[in-house]
C-alpha cells in the first residue's frame, strides 16, 4: 500500500509548493545555473539547514526544473549517491525524482551541500521578501492571501486567494488567528468573515499536507493537530459576535466552523460540502457536536459522514444559515444589515453575546481536542492520504 509519505515525503518535504508539478514537465538538469567553482567558503551543516528554511519562505513557486534540482542536492548532500531501484516507467513521479538524483553520479556530499546553498542563495537573491502578516487595525491592514479591514465598527477578514478558491494555507490559519486577537480589541462591534471572488472558501488548502518536515510525516500530522486545536480555539474564545457573509461555495473548515459563528448570511450561489468521507476525514471545528445540535444527529450524518453537499436553502432549513439572498442584491443587503447591528449598544452586545456562548464554552474546548486526536491519526492513514495524492495529481500537483 502506498502511503501519501511514500509518495511525496522524498519528494516534497523540503520545500513548500506542493511537490513538483506535472511529471510532463520535467526538465533538462544540465541547464541549471549552478554555482559549482565555489570554494572560498564550505557549506556547513547549518547553512544546508538555513537554506532548507529560506526555500519554506519563499512564496513564488520556482517552478519543476529547480525543485527537482534542490531535491536532487539535497538527498545527495544528505545520503550520498542514489542507490535505490530506478522506479517504473509509469511511475512518472519517482522516476524524476530519481533520474535528478542519480543524475548527481558520486558528486561528494560536500559539494552537493554548498551547491544546494548556492542555489538557494541565488534564487532567494532574485525574489522577493516574504510579506510578514499583520493583524487588524485602523483601516485596511494586510494584504496577500487575507485582507484584514476595520471600518464603521466592523472589522473584516477577507480571504483572498480567488484563484485557489480561497483555500486556506498555514500561513492563513496563523493570519486568521492573529487578526482575531486583534479584532478582539479593536473597536469593532462585528467580526466577519467572508471571500473575495467565486468562492467562499474551498477549506484547508490540501497541498498543505506535502510540506513534510524531516521529521516525518507524523511530525506533520502533531504540528497540523496542534494548529487546528488553536486556530478553532480562538473562534470559541472569540469575545465578540461572530459573522460569516457566504459570498460563494464553502468547503470543508469553512463550513464546519460556522457553528461557531452567531449569524450564517448566505447568497442563494452559496453551497455548504463537508466532504470528510471521501477525504478519509473526520469532523473539525466542533462541528461533531454544533452539527447534530442544530440540525439534529441524522442531517448531521448525512453531511459529515457522508458528505452530502447542501444549498444555502437547504442549509438554511437546518438551522446552519440564518438567512439566504438573492445573489444580485446579496451584499448591499447584508451590508446594510450589519451597519444598522452595529448601531446597536455595544455592551449590550457583547454581554449578550457573553451568556449566549459561556455555557457551552468548556465542552466546545473539550470537543476541539477530541476532534484534532482522532484527525492526527485521520491525516496518516491510507485513506485519506490516497484521497489527497489523488486530489493532487488530477491538478498536477504531482
Ligand atoms: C491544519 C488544519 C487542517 C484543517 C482541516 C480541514 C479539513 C478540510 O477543510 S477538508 C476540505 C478540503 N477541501 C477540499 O477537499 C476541496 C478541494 N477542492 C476541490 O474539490 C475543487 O477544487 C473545488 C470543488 C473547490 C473547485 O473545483 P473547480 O473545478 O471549480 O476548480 P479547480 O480547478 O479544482 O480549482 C482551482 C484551483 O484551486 C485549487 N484548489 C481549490 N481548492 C483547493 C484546496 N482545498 N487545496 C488546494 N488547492 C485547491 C485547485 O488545485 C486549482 O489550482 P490550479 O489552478 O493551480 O490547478
């Protein structure tokens, strides 16, 4: 059986753009510019080890031709020359893999090493510094991937990857948590959510699971727990009224978490899929318990052991949405809404909204942590690593 760790561990866990593209593309080695006459300095160890982290920063993709160099390089530097079987023809991955790094020959781990940092030095050279995040404010505070607003009274979370469908990658959970605690103090009276373009949200971004730290995959899959354990935390912690405006389709977290919001406004083009089953998944964002309780435990079943994809209408019905818009007037209309709420006294609000969720806080704590145990072992079985591998290689991830 062929586990997602076999197929992509060697193959993605040094750097973090989701393997190497379509196998189709692979490339001439010999036109790489490499830097190979250095020798007034020796790589160390250490230096591999910056470098290692550097190409995590780097947010452009450099493309096939360079990652299957630096994985070249860097299994040369760390193992030596390539002594393992030459995969077979169809195996279009491995064999890349492996023709890059036996293309190496007896290149000393020396040299590998100071060419990896070479290279990385000179590509880090030519592109641009990563754009740290910055939480929520006065006015509009990030860019990138999550546009953080703050504007009569309403502080608003964009997510902003409409190409992506607005997946969320690791760096957004990190984004979204930081600009919660700051919208927690902010002067807003509402917090929302929503997505810019088709999407709402198409849920966590799955290439997220080919970033493999040399530890493993199961370092992977404790780090992944613990950042879903704190990013749904701060939703149930959050001291405010919480409000999602479902411009599009939601998937996956972006639909589990809304049980934690206080007001669901949906268009009538949104759709709410939670496709756990065919992903080898099982429920997060208190979904397990917020689910059944709203709609009871069989519609509850039917979404997220089954995946059955809702309309707005329908998820209206079970209680997941507050209300559905017609698509044409849908943010006008929710706009103006929000403003009037905003209106409203603010510590009345808030205390409202206080006893509404203290309650239920503890067990929601208790919930989360169940639901990251049972997903840390989810996220390392054969079934949902061959449901991501084949999510990745239908895009070309692969
Ligand atoms: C650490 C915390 C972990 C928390 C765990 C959360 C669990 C979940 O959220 S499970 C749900 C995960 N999401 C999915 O399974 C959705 C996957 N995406 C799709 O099924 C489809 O992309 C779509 C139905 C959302 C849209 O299909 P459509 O045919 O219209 O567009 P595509 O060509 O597929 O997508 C365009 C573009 O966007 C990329 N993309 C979309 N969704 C994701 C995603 N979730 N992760 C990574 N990439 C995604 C897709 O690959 C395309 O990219 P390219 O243009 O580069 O090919």
């Amino acid at each position: 059986m062929t586990t997602m760790a076999q197929v992509i561990c060697g193959l993605a866990r040094r750097w973090c753009f989701g393997a190497l593209g379509s196998p189709l593309q692979v490339p001439c080695l010999q036109a790489l510019p490499l830097h190979l006459g250095r020798t007034a300095t020796r790589a160390s160890q250490r230096d591999l080890e910056n470098a290692v982290h550097q190409v995590k920063l780097w947010k452009k993709d450099p493309g096939n031709e360079v990652k299957l160099k630096l994985y070249a390089l860097y299994k040369q530097a760390t193992e030596g020359p390539c002594n393992l079987p030459k995969p077979g023809m169809m195996d279009l991955v491995n064999k890349a893999k492996w023709d890059a790094w036996s293309a190496l020959g007896s290149l000393p781990k020396e040299t590998a090493r100071e060419n990896y940092v070479d290279l990385v030095s000179s590509l880090s050279a030519a592109s641009e510094p990563p754009s740290p995040a910055k939480p929520a404010a006065d006015g509009e505070q990030a860019g990138g991937d999550l546009v953080v607003t703050s504007e009569n009274h309403i502080t608003t979370i964009t997510f902003n990857r409409p190409a992506k469908k607005n997946a969320i990658t690791t760096q957004m959970y990190q984004d979204i948590m930081l600009a919660l605690q700051a919208a927690s103090k902010d002067d807003s009276v509402l917090t929302v959510l929503t997505g810019n373009g088709e999407y709402y949200c198409s849920g966590n971004d799955l290439t997220n699971f080919t970033d493999i730290p040399p530890e493993g995959p199961e370092e992977k899959a404790r780090t992944n727990a613990i950042l879903l354990r704190e990013f749904v935390d701060c939703f149930i912690d959050f001291p405010k009224p919480l409000v999602a405006v479902v411009n599009g389709p939601a998937v996956g977290i972006s639909v589990t978490l809304l049980g934690l919001f206080d007001l669901v406004y949906a268009s009538d083009r949104a759709t709410f899929h939670t496709p756990f089953g065919p992903l080898g998944l099982s429920p997060e964002g208190c979904s397990s318990y917020t689910f059944p309780k709203m709609m009871g435990p069989s519609k509850a079943a039917e979404m997220l052991i089954f995946g059955r994809k809702l309309t707005a209408q329908e998820a209206c019905a079970q209680g997941l949405v507050t209300e559905v818009f017609p698509d044409s007037t849908f943010q006008k209309e929710v706009w103006t809404r929000l403003r009037a709420y905003t209106k409203l006294p603010p510590n009345a609000v808030r205390t409202s909204r206080e006893v509404m969720r203290s309650k239920g806080r503890e067990r929601l704590h208790a919930v989360n942590a169940e639901e990251c145990g049972a997903l840390q072992q989810r996220w390392l079985s054969e079934e949902c690593t061959s449901a991501v591998v084949r999510f990745l290689s239908r895009r070309g991830k692969l």
